[in-house]
C-alpha cells in the first residue's frame, strides 16, 4: 500500500464538478484551489498520504507537526445546477509512479460520488512579468474546447501539462468524465496571485460560482508592486554593470 486514503464521510452532492489544484510553478493552481475552499467555506471530507511525497512534516502555528497530505472537500451549491469538489495538497508526489498512483486514486472517488466534469488549475510558464496574465486551455473533447473559446481561453495545440495538475485531466478521459485544464500565464519566478486571479475569472464564470474574488485581486495588486520593485532593482544593477564596463574601458 502506497497510498493512505482516510474517508471522514461520504456526501450526497447534486451534478458535481471536481476542481483540482497542487503546488506547481508560481502556486498558480494551490493558491485558486486555497482561495476557493476558503471563500465558499467548503468541508473537509477526505485525506490522502502518498508514500512519495517528501520525507518531511509540517509545523504548525500551535508547535505540532503534520505529516504532508492531500485533501479533498465539498461545497453544496444552494444557488446553482453544481456541488463542488475541491482538491488540493501540501505537495505532488516526487515520482512519477506515485503520481499516477494518486491521480487515480482521487479520480476513483471523484467518479463514486458522481464527478462527470473534473477541471484543473495549473501554471503556464512564459518566463517574464506581464501586467494582465493569459489564461490557456485544454480539455478532452471538442465540445469543451469550444466553450473555453466562448471565454477567450487561448487554445493548446502542442506541448505538455507536467505533474498530477496535468495527470488528473487524462484519468479523467480514461474514466469516461470530461476533463479541462485552466492554465494562467506566470512568469514561473515568485508566488502569483495575478495569475490565479485570472484563472478564477475563467472558472467562476464557466461554472457561474458567485464567489468574491475582491481579496485575490488586492494580493495580486500587492505582488504587481513587489515586480516593479524587483524590475527596478535589475535596471540599476544592469545600468550600473553597463557603468562599470564603459570606465574600465576608458581606462585601459
């Protein structure tokens, strides 16, 4: 047994959709998923602990430890056609198997509680800061595709989604459920809230959640000013490297 699956209940949930989300590149997709569980106040309903995540524990505010584990929690939509599944976790397992292993571990319970639609939040990395961050997409039918155009999601046609953000999306395909991946532009370097704050816009408004994206958006703003301030200080070094080299030139 590699995979420690604690069940703390079973809900009944009307037409769910499944929203996952792990640590990744910029925490573009654990931040979303973070952000969702807390705003919608969703409970916690399972645990589970790969044998390949890192050897280590956390600590928390009270000085007691944890052991690094995924969750998954539900929210029952009173407004809508669609309960939530949310998942996330402290870590992605560190090999490849284990990766697997658990995409379709949580997939299976995802099916059994009657998932026919799974989304995930991951990072597309472009290796620069830009203002407003794209959203891309792919999915595992036409007829998805053509819905994430209504939204002005930027179409995949190559490459690959790395780790269980990209897995979960084809466990799903291959368990006969609708599979879609929300991808925000990031610059791969710092923690992005921009970028997950452009992927919530996408999401909220295709799967129509009425959630307060307010406190997202002022971290967002918040990490706009920290990469101005960064860009500033690589200006002066470069300028003052420049600096350095035309004096030693006028010199020799």
């Amino acid at each position: 047994m590699s995979v420690i699956t604690k069940i703390l209940k079973v809900p009944v949930l009307k037409n769910p959709v499944m929203i996952c989300g792990l640590p990744g590149s910029g925490h573009v997709a654990k931040l979303s998923l973070d952000y969702l569980i807390q705003e919608l106040k969703a409970e916690l309903f399972a645990h589970l602990v790969s044998f390949s995540f890192p050897p280590q524990v956390n600590i928390l505010s009270d000085g007691s430890v944890d052991i690094l584990k995924s969750s998954m929690y539900y929210w029952e939509n009173k407004d809508g056609e669609n309960d939530l599944i949310l998942y996330t976790g402290d870590a992605q397992p560190i090999t490849p198997e284990a990766e697997y292993e658990l995409s379709d571990k949580v997939t299976e319970i995802g099916k059994k509680i009657g998932v026919k639609t799974l989304f995930t939040l991951a990072a597309f990395i472009i290796g620069r800061f830009v203002d407003k961050p794209r959203v891309y997409g792919t999915a595992t039918d036409q007829m998805a595709l053509r819905e994430l155009e209504k939204y002005d999601v930027i179409l995949m046609n190559e490459g690959t989604i790395t780790g269980m953000n990209g897995l979960l999306v084809g466990f799903a395909k291959l368990k006969d459920m609708r599979g879609i991946c929300l991808l925000g532009e990031t610059s791969g370097y710092i923690l992005d809230p921009k970028s997950s704050y452009s992927v919530l816009q996408i999401l909220t408004k295709m799967l129509k959640l009425n959630v307060d994206l307010s406190n997202l958006e002022k971290r967002a703003k918040e990490t706009t000013a920290v990469i101005k301030g960064l860009q500033e200080l690589q200006r002066r070094s470069e300028a003052q490297q420049k600096g350095t080299k035309e004096d030693l030139g006028y010199i020799s």
